[in-house]
C-alpha cells in the first residue's frame, strides 16, 4: 500500500482548505498558538460549547487570562444563563468574584432574557428581591412558561413575596389541569393549596375567589380533581354523587316497577329494546339479545341439511 504523501484534504469550500484527513490536528504537536487559530476558525463557522471550552482552555495556556474573561462576559451578557455564569465565576480571580459577581447579576436581569433563562440564575444565587421584581413584571401567560425550576422559585418567595408566590403557584396549577394532565392532579390541588394561602397572607382575596371561580368554572367535568379542590377551597368534603340505582332507591322504584316480557319475568329486563354500555367504545348501544340475562338456556342449532357423502 504506498505511503500517503499529504494529509490535507483539498476542499473546494474555501472556509475549509487545509482542513487534516484523517483527524489530524494542530494542537495535538504541543503548538497552542496553531491550535487557537484552529480553534478560532472553528468559531466562525459554529458557535459551540466544545469549541467555547477549547477557545478558553488555549487562551488560559497562553498567559491570555484577561482575554478569556472578556469572551465569556460576552457570552453571558447575550445569554444569561446559569451555566455561562457558572463559568464566569470560574475564570475571575477569587479576589473580584464579589464585583463580578454583582456585575453580572445586575447585567442579567438589564438584559431583558426571559424568566425561563433567569430563574435558574437568581434561585441559585438566592437573588430574593431580584426575582420577585422579574415575576412581577411578567404576565400571567409568560408565568405559565417559566420552566422545570419554578416550584424552587415559588418556594423561595412564599415567605417574604407571597403575592409573587401566590401568582407562581397559581401559573403552576393552571397548567396542569389546563393541558389535562390526570397524572399530576395530586400537585396541582396542592399547589391551588398553597397559592390560596398567599393569596390571603398578601391579601389578596378578590385573586383567591377569582381563581377558584375560574377553576369551578372550566374544570367541573374532572369529578375527582373537583372534588379534592373543593377540599382545600372550603375546607369541608362534598358528598359523592349518587350513582343510577341509588337515584331509583332513593325515587322509590323497585326492580318490578320496569316493563317485563313474557320471556323475562325472572330477569326483569325486556328482550330488546335496552340501552347497554359497551366497554370497548365507550359509548351506548342497543341490544337485542338477553338470552343469557334471563337464564335461559341457548337452543341447539338446528341440525344441518347437508350431510357428507357416503
């Protein structure tokens, strides 16, 4: 097999020429600075977090510390993100994490991010004020947005902003028994709990009796959710609905009181003419064939006409 003369691959591209075949690159010889070139060429073509990592890993071995600051403050005041902050802390000199540190918070929330992209931040940096000032200006639809880190947000706030608190608490319900998530009704009666409470700590009971009314309102088909609702709304438990044969007890009809045929007198049901549930559609049929219901035994079939050859 003849030995390969180059390993450079020739690209008609030209943000690619030069590019190494066969994986093959710069950095691996020990040449930081090629390396960074590479690296910063890379960045041109695609923003990634790998590259990100590499760019500040060259620049660190290359005494360029001040500048590896500088692109990730970049970075972070166009993503404030908990883990560009993250990494922020790690390059500043422990002596100026406290000026960085008050920088960078305050940069975060002038940037104008969402609340979903915050509230990661100011929970992990027990940034209390800061973020009820953010929850307060949000609406109640972007509230409905804000994320798997809500409920740690709720519960920061619940002693000190229970007005913030109760409006979390609140998105956090109404978006589970609005998209119909039947798995997760426990919480959201819990969080409909909690949201009361701040409500009438703050309150704010014109909020708690528009929330239970709505609630009422859209959702009083989800018999079990009602039921546990009204539970914690008014503190008493209602009785259950009675079902179809407690209604006829409670009319005082009896099982001789409903039509019979002469065929059904035992079974108390006519031979057609019944509405009957079908579990398998869910849904009401007729039925015309009670055979079985009255006890009565099934006919043998009739005895075939045709009978094999001899």
């Amino acid at each position: 097999m003849p030995a390969r003369t180059s390993r450079w691959r020739n690209d008609p591209r030209p943000d690619r020429q030069g590019l190494p075949r066969d994986g093959h690159h710069p950095g691996r010889e020990g040449r930081p600075a090629a390396a960074l070139t590479w690296t910063e060429r890379g960045l041109g073509i695609e923003t990634s977090y790998d590259l990100r990592a590499k760019h500040r890993e060259l620049l660190t071995v290359l005494d360029r510390h001040d500048e590896a600051i500088q692109n990730e403050w970049s970075h972070f005041t166009q993503v404030p993100a908990i883990c560009s902050y993250q990494t922020l802390m790690e390059l500043v000199p422990e002596t100026a994490r406290a000026t960085w540190y008050d920088r960078a918070i305050e940069a975060a929330v002038q940037s104008g991010a969402s609340l979903s992209a915050l509230l990661p931040l100011l929970v992990d940096t027990e940034e209390t004020a800061r973020l009820a000032c953010v929850t307060g200006q949000c609406t109640d639809d972007h509230l409905s947005r804000t994320g798997y880190r809500t409920v740690e947000a709720a519960e920061a706030l619940d002693e000190s902003y229970p007005e913030q608190a109760a409006r979390l608490w609140r998105a956090l319900g109404l978006g589970i028994v609005n998209t119909g998530k039947s798995k997760q009704y426990t919480a959201a009666v819990e969080y409909f709990g909690r949201a009361k409470r701040c409500f009438a700590v703050a309150g704010l009971l014109d909020c708690r009796d528009q929330l239970a009314g709505q609630v009422r309102a859209n959702h009083y088909r989800k018999v079990g959710f009602i039921r546990e609702f009204e539970k914690v709304v008014t503190g008493v438990t209602p009785e259950p609905e009675p079902s179809f044969p407690g209604k006829a007890r409670a009319a005082g009809l009896r099982r001789n009181d409903f039509p019979r045929s002469r065929r059904t007198r035992r079974a108390g049901v006519p031979v057609s003419g019944i509405m009957v549930e079908c579990p398998m559609t869910n849904c009401w049929n007729v039925s015309a064939s009670f055979a079985l219901a009255d006890g009565l035994r099934r006919r043998s079939p009739a005895p075939s006409r045709c009978r094999p050859r001899l």
